[in-house]
C-alpha cells in the first residue's frame, strides 16, 4: 500500500485533503499531517513515505526547500505540491525540481484523486521493476555461486586464493580452511515416494541447515545436483559444526515424520585446492550410512582414497563370464572380485598398529558399498555397448544406486543389472543370426520384380543355398519360394485394383514376364482370375 504525508500549515487544508482523498480506492494509507517544513524533513526517514503532499509557502522550512534538503538526503519520494495563483512562480520552480504534479486552491476532489492515481501507478511500475531486478540480479548471483561451487567440488586443479574466488564467483571466503557436508533424504516408505516433493525438501533442507551454519562459520554455501545435496562451509570449529548439524538433524525428524534426513560430513581441509577430496571423502561418510543405517549424521577422520578401476586381469575374468553368457556364472564371478577388493587397505592415512577396532569397522563399511557401486558402473558400461537393445528393454526403469538405502539393496540392484546384462547379450546373439534373413527380407522387398533365384540371394550374404533354406524357414515360418510368392501377389493385387494398369504390365510388375503364367498362378493362388479380381473390386467404374 502506497503511503502520503500531507504537509501543510494550515490544518483545515490537511483535514480537507484527508476527506477529498479516496483511500481504499486508490490503494493508499495516510502516513499523518505535518504542519512545518522542518517537522516534515525530521519525519521523513522515520515515516518513509512514497509521496508528499506539500504547500510551497509555509512559516519556517518551506515546501521547495523540504523538497530540495530531501533530495540531498537521496529520498525516494514523488512530491505533489499545493499552489495558490500567486505563488504560481514557485509552482514552476517546484516542477523544475523533479515535482510530479501541482494542486491549485482550492482544492478539488476529483483533480486530486487523478494526480494521485497517476502517480500512484507509476510508483507501483517502479516498485515493480526494482523487485525483478533485484531478483534477476539474485538469480544471477545464484548461476554464479552455483558455477563455482561446481569447480571447487568437482573440477578445481589449480591452487588460487581467496580473494580471486570471492571476486568472480560472489563467495564470502575469510579462512583458508573447508568442509564439505553431503545430504541426502529418504522416504520411510518408497511406494509413497514423489520426487518432486523429495527435490524440494532437499532444497528446502539445504537452505536452512546452510543457515545455521551461518551461526557457527564465517560463510557457507549450497549444491543441489540431482538427489545429492551438498554444502561447503569455511572456517569454524568442527565440534560446534557436527553438534549443529545434529541437532537440526532431529529437529527436522520431528517435523518430517515421513522422510529421514541423513548428513555427512568430510574432515576439514586446508586450501581450496583440497575441497574437491574433501567433496570425495564426504561420499565416503555417506556409503557408510548404507551399511549402517540412515538417519543419522556420519563424521571420522579417517580419509580413504577411492578405489581404482577394475585390474586388467579382473576384467578379462569379467569379460569370461559374460562371454559364457550364464547368469550364474557372471554373478559369481562379480562376487569374487568384490570380496577380494573389500579387505581394507594398508596406506589410509592412519598407521596401521593405530588403528581402532571402529576406524576398521568404518574402513570396511565404507569400502563394502564402494565396491558394490564399482561393479554397478561395471556393468552398465558394458551395457551401452547394447544401447538400442537396452533403450528398448528397460525405457521405463527407474532404479539408481541413489534411492538404495541399505547395502541389501544395493546389491540386490548389482545382481539385477547383471541378469539384464546377460539378457541383452542373448538377445544381442539372437538378432546376429537372424541378421542375414532380415538383411533377405528386405533385399526380396526392394527386388521382387527381378528374376532371383535361392542360390544368388545366398551367395550374397555369405552362406549356402540349403542353410540358408533351413535359416529362413525357422525365422519367418515360410520357405524362400513362398515369401517372395505372397510379396509378388500382394503387389499384383495392389495394381489390379488400379483399373488403369494391363493385365500385362501388372504381370511385369510383380515379377512375371509371362503374363499368362502370371494368369494361371494367381488363379491358382486366389480362385479367380486376374480379370475377375479386378471386375469385384472396381465394380464402380
């Protein structure tokens, strides 16, 4: 609602105004009457208001000089003077000054309540526009933070300061040491699961745990990336950090009674350069929360490098297995090789003889979930290579190692994919030898009309003339003969309904040079002669 100070020293005009002026119709409040120029220039900064209704001649400060100490101050404000014919000399002075309007004694409701409207309406535009931009510049900020929170966390391998970061991408940086947090939400109950509901949770989630870090470090900043969230915080001390990310943790399971909330935090690292293996050690923290539960907050210092790739020798046991193409044996065999990946490894960080009975149990943990994703993205490599195949089979598959909750799960996906891996290969093995029937399928379909015999049709796809006889006749149900027959009388028939096109050249073009052969195997065929078969069809004509 747009406010008015009337500023006027004689209290009968400002009681006049007050009743002229139709309020709720213009969507205006009054802010109160002034009776001096000094008194309105003193209420300005407290009152604020978005227009001032001022006499020009008034004891003490007059109306042009309020208007010109107020435009010193850098007051946002339209002014609306009130004039008497002879002091219509500083009326023009007033409008020079940036005045919007002038009212002329005595005052008249309608005059008055037009300027107003006008005025009003251009203040709302105004308004209006410094809100967009104000978002539009925020939602620029955003874009910018976004992109650099995407090359700290993910791309960052150059050591470069603060104050260049801060610069280019609108951060707040004032310690040379980070943490990374990773957040991620669950339903309690996956049939009620709606993403949209679940991505905005997390965003939600993401804005108020980044706040109250606010409280406890010197900036901090957020990622959404598909279901994962993170946050980077700098500076602050790591006890008061974890205690304030568990206690919103169960603030948040009060509220949310059908969702868990679970938060994992990575040691904190020194240097910008360090925040993208700070980003890989909070993941680390989080496949913990596979094998031990969600919903709680995860944190040691015990930093894990991840594990590498498949070994050379690992991959040809694989690529055996799938060559045998027996489910039994791929799934073996996968396990295996995780079994024999998952002993924790020597060079953790910690020494060895120092190691808790906990820090191994959280190595071992952490690496049991790791591998079992290794395998996963194994797997669906090597299903790309039968990416038409798997486009075709699995389009509304909405399984991802993202929504599994416990390690059972997650393994329980790995075995899936590997039985839908082996069921592409069969298929993949069953489309290669029906390759060369489809490859004569469509060659008989382009070619009937030509004189083609079994022999040259075989010779052509590099097989003989009685396996390919056999091949064919599994494939489709018909011997070679036949499915070029039934090709050439469904185009005969085609152009005989056409009553256009001779007898003649309708033998010709499906395949007989003979129109009487033609005549007598499609009697035989159909019944009736060619003839006939045209007179039941173009009956019409």
């Amino acid at each position: 609602m747009i406010s008015v100070l009337i500023v006027d020293d004689e209290p009968a005009v400002c009681r006049l105004l007050r009743h002229l002026i139709r309020w709720e119709e213009l969507d205006m409040t009054l802010s109160g009457f002034v009776y001096d120029g000094q008194e309105a220039l003193e209420l300005l900064e407290e009152k604020k208001p978005d227009i001032v209704i001022t006499d020009i001649c008034m004891p003490g400060k007059s109306g042009l000089e309020l208007i010109q100490e107020s435009q010193c101050r850098g007051y946002d404000i339209s002014y609306i003077i009130i004039s008497g014919y002879r002091e219509f000399k500083f009326a023009k002075q007033a409008i020079s000054l940036g005045v919007e309007d002038y009212l002329l004694k005595p005052l008249k409701e309608q005059e008055v309540n037009q300027i107003l409207y006008r005025i009003g309406n251009q203040i709302r535009k105004k308004k209006t526009e410094e809100v967009q931009q104000i978002q539009n510049v925020k939602k620029l900020e955003k874009s910018i933070r976004q992109r650099g929170m995407e090359l700290l966390l993910y791309q960052i391998n150059e050591n470069q300061g603060l104050s260049m970061w801060n610069q280019q991408y609108c951060f707040c940086f004032q310690s040379e040491f980070f943490q990374v947090w990773m957040i991620r939400i669950d339903p309690k109950y996956k049939e009620r699961e709606d993403r949209l509901v679940k991505k905005e949770l997390l965003q939600n989630t993401l804005e108020m745990l980044c706040g109250i870090f606010l409280e406890v470090c010197p900036d901090s900043e957020q990622m959404l990336m598909k279901q994962r969230g993170y946050i980077l915080t700098n500076g602050g001390k790591e006890k008061e950090l974890i205690e304030a990310a568990e206690k919103y943790r169960k603030k948040w399971g009060q509220e949310y009674k059908d969702y868990v909330l679970t938060i994992a935090a990575s040691p904190i690292k020194n240097g910008a350069l360090n925040i993208k293996d700070a980003r890989i050690q909070a993941e680390m923290e989080m496949r913990r929360s596979l094998a031990e539960g969600i919903g709680r907050v995860y944190y040691s210092k015990i930093e894990l490098a991840p594990q590498s790739v498949f070994s050379e020798a690992e991959k040809l046991r694989l690529t055996q297995a799938l060559n045998s193409c027996s489910e039994e044996s791929l799934i073996q065999t996968v396990k295996e090789i995780l079994d024999a990946k998952g002993e924790p490894e020597k060079n953790t960080g910690i020494k060895e003889k120092e190691k808790t009975e906990r820090d191994q149990n959280i190595e071992r943990n952490c690496r049991r979930v790791e591998n079992v994703e290794l395998g996963i993205t194994w797997i669906r490599e090597e299903k790309k290579k039968f990416s038409q195949l798997e486009a075709e089979e699995e389009a509304d598959r909405k399984e991802n190692t993202e929504e599994c909750t416990t390690l059972e799960e997650l393994e329980s996906l790995l075995w899936s994919e590997c039985r839908n891996l082996i069921l592409l290969i069969e298929k993949s093995r069953k489309l290669q030898i029906s390759l060369p029937v489809r490859m004569i399928e469509q060659y008989l379909k382009n070619n009937f009309r030509e004189n083609i015999s079994l022999e040259e049709v075989a010779a052509s796809v590099h097989l003989t003339p009685v396996y390919l006889s056999g091949l064919f006749k599994k494939e489709t149900g018909k011997t070679f003969s036949d499915y070029l027959f039934e090709i050439r009388m469904e185009e005969a028939k085609r152009l005989l309904r056409e009553d256009t096109v001779k007898i003649k050249d309708v033998a010709e073009r499906s395949g007989y040079a003979d129109s009487r052969y033609f005549s007598k195997v499609f009697s035989k065929a159909f019944g009736i002669t060619p003839k006939e078969y045209r007179r039941l069809h173009c009956w019409r004509t």
